[in-house]
C-alpha cells in the first residue's frame, strides 16, 4: 500500500497477493474497512508499485471473490 493514502475514518483490515483473468502476473491487495485496492508491481531493479484498481465496498453491492488454497 505505497501509493494509497487512508481516509480518516478507514482501517486496514487485510494485505495479501492475488490474481486476476484481466491482470498480468500477481497483484498485491489490501481490503481496508471502506475499499479493496490493487495494485501491481513494476519494473526489475526499481520495484513501483501501480494502482491497478480501487473497488469502493459502499457503493458495490455485489462482489464475488474466490479463494482457493
């Protein structure tokens, strides 16, 4: 969560990796109280850290995520 600033009233609850069909390689995710937020890392030697997506949770109603082990 380089890139990504925390409203006043948000909480991190969860920072872990992940995968899409509409992104290349892995994705780092942080699910906060209000957002998920991805975002990829970029380059070989200088590591950057993109925003790929912010879903916001209070105007979505359905999210559907999958998780297998």
């Amino acid at each position: 969560m380089a890139n990504y600033e925390l409203l006043a009233d948000e909480v991190v609850l969860y920072e872990g990796t992940a995968s899409s069909n509409q992104h290349k390689g892995s994705l780092v995710l942080t699910l906060t109280s209000q957002k998920i937020v991805l975002e990829q890392d970029k380059g070989m030697f200088k590591k950057t850290r993109e925003f790929e997506d912010i879903i916001d949770l209070t105007q979505k109603t359905n999210i559907r995520t999958i998780n297998i082990f």
